[in-house]
C-alpha cells in the first residue's frame, strides 16, 4: 500500500551527538544518516519520491572501536561514507532506471542485472578514487618537481609549491565540474541536503518554508573537510623530506611516485587531524572565531552547492525525516511518496 510520508511532525532535536547526522547528494537524491540509520530518498522519473530506510550493519571495519578513537575516526568516517555513498548510489541507479518508475510517456526500458549495475557503480568508484589520486596527488608533485627546470632547488619550496597546486587543482576541477548541467543539478541536491540538517539542528520543524530559510552552507560538509585536509596538508606535507629514499633528485617520475606513496601513507594523520577540527567547527558553529578559522572551507561550499529547488528541498526532508522517525521509534520508512509534490505537513 502506497501512502504519504508524514512529514515535519517530529520537532524535537534527536537525542544523543547531533555530530553524527549528515548526508550526502545523490543522483536525483539525497542520503541521510543518524546514528543507526540511514535513509535514501530518490526523485524517480515518474515524480515520485521513492524512500528507503536501513538500520547501519556492523561491518568488520564499523567493529574495530579503535578506529573510532580520536584522531583515527577520521579515517574511519571516510571509509564509512564511501561504503554508503555506494549503496546509496545503487539504489538511485533502481530508481532511475526501473520500468515502474518511468514517465507514462515514455516507453519503459529493461532494467539492467543489479550484478551489472553493481559492478558499474563499484567501477565508477574505483575509477573516481584512481582519477583523484592522479589529479590531485600525482600531476601537483610532478609538477612541482618540474619547477626545477626553473630554478628551484631547495627540496620544502618544492613541497611548498606541490600543496598550493594541490588547491589550485581542486577548485579548478570544481569549478569546472559545476558548469555541467547533471552536476549542477546533484549539486542542488547537495544545497538541500545542508539546508535540512540546518533546520534539525536549529531544533524548528523541518517544512520547506524552514528549509529555504536556511543557507545552503555547513561547516561539517564534506567539501569543508577536502579543505581543511589540505590545509592542514599545506602545514605538515612540506615538512616530510622530499627524497626520503634517495635523498636527492633523480629520475623524476620515480621520485614523484615515492612521493605520493609517502602522502597516502600520512594521509590518515592528515585525515584525523582534519575530522577533529571539523568536529570542533560544528559544535562552535557560532564562534566567531570558528566561523573564521574555516570561512575558506565554507567559502568552498560556493562551488560545490547551488541554491535547491522546492522539489529538491522536498527530497531531503523525506530523507531526513526517515531517519529521524528511525533513530526515535525504530520505525522503518520504506515507502513510495505519490506524486510530483507533496503538501506542507500540519506542524500545528
């Protein structure tokens, strides 16, 4: 049976660490998680909202305590988003393309093998971590190296040179990623998500009238993460000999791959220094000293959000509101919303 969700009737702040409430913008969507939950919530072609809502599985890593620790959790809720991000996109994927959920114009396509559409989003992971990799590790150090052919030898300026064409690159690759339409579009998605998680926290009822009140900014959002790692990065990667195996120059595609090695290697630290100061940054969000510690990672966010439309704003608190309803009653919301556009919920 196919019924409307209930929403903004849940009003008071979910108890335990608000922390540990986030998201992420997905095709046509966005994913929410609590503390146990996560919910998924997908415009389907059709105009539905398609909801799914599951309890977090202790996987091996979710198992190992230490990993939580300070200054290790970062690490850990890297890995973790990226284990959700790709359950989240396979069920996106269904949404998009099952036969039920097409547009009644259209003529209905058969859906791929979830084995198929499986490997294809793992796939799409793997490629998008290994073009990372390149883009923003690799081709900075090479780079870098090859400003020797200019004159500069000192092996720290050399570094020093690679971490800010680290930055260069990032915003560069955003900027550019954000002219395309399909991107715009998730990152409208991404505005949404902010602005619902900016309403939970502002402990007000989560309608749409709320949602558009709020920025589409927020200091523990993923991109605000990317740079304070490299800021932090630009701190402490300088400081790591240049040549650790060699110590000098040589062949330079030898030297740069020993190079990134060694940053995979500290990313970890980089990483856990990173996510204790964003944990800060949210509990402090109205410091003024924390709004400017981090202004450049929310100045970022600029590039990576676009202002979301009321549909889109709908999304994200369907998402929301699942796990909410989740964390506080244990009640799964695993449902089809009809329609392209749901009516204001009664907060009265």
């Amino acid at each position: 049976m196919v019924r409307p969700a209930k929403l903004g009737r849940i009003r008071p702040m979910p108890q335990g660490e608000y922390l540990q409430y986030g998201g992420q913008a997905i095709v046509e969507g966005v994913m929410m998680r609590s503390p146990k939950y996560f919910a998924v919530a997908c415009r389907a072609p059709n105009g539905a909202i398609v909801v799914q809502t599951e309890a977090l599985e202790k996987t091996w890593i979710g198992r190992q305590n230490w990993l939580k620790l300070p200054f290790l959790r970062g690490t850990f809720a890297l890995l973790d988003s990226m284990a959700l991000g790709i359950r989240s996109m396979r069920f996106a994927a269904n949404v998009q393309l099952d036969p039920v959920y097409a547009k009644p114009q259209e003529p209905a396509e058969k859906l791929p093998s979830k084995s198929i559409q499986n490997v294809t989003v793992a796939g799409a992971m793997i490629v998008g971590l290994g073009m990372g990799i390149l883009i923003f590790q690799y081709l900075p150090n090479l780079v870098a190296e090859m400003s020797r052919k200019a004159g500069v030898t000192n092996p720290t300026a050399i570094n020093y040179i690679a971490e800010v064409l680290k930055v260069i690159f990032f915003l560069g690759y955003i900027g550019l990623i954000g002219l395309m339409k399909e991107v715009k579009t998730l990152f409208q998605y991404h505005g949404a998500e902010h602005k619902a998680i900016n309403v939970l926290e502002a402990d007000e009822p989560l309608t749409s009238e709320n949602c558009r009140a709020q920025t589409r900014l927020h200091p523990r959002c993923g991109t605000s993460f990317a740079m304070i790692v490299l800021i932090v990065g630009f701190i402490l990667m300088p400081l790591v000999p240049r040549y650790p195996v060699t110590g000098g120059p040589g062949n330079p595609f030898v030297d740069v791959s020993v190079r990134v090695l060694v940053e995979l290697m500290i990313l970890p630290l980089v990483a856990g220094i990173s996510y204790e100061a964003l944990r800060v940054a949210g509990k402090f969000r109205n410091e003024r000293w924390v709004k400017a510690a981090f202004a450049p990672g929310l100045a970022s966010q600029y590039l990576t959000t676009r202002e979301p439309t009321d549909d889109q704003i709908e999304v994200a608190r369907v998402s929301l509101e699942a796990v909410v309803r989740a964390e506080a009653s244990g009640e799964l919301t695993n449902t089809v919303v009809s329609g392209p556009s749901l009516p204001e919920p009664q907060t009265g």
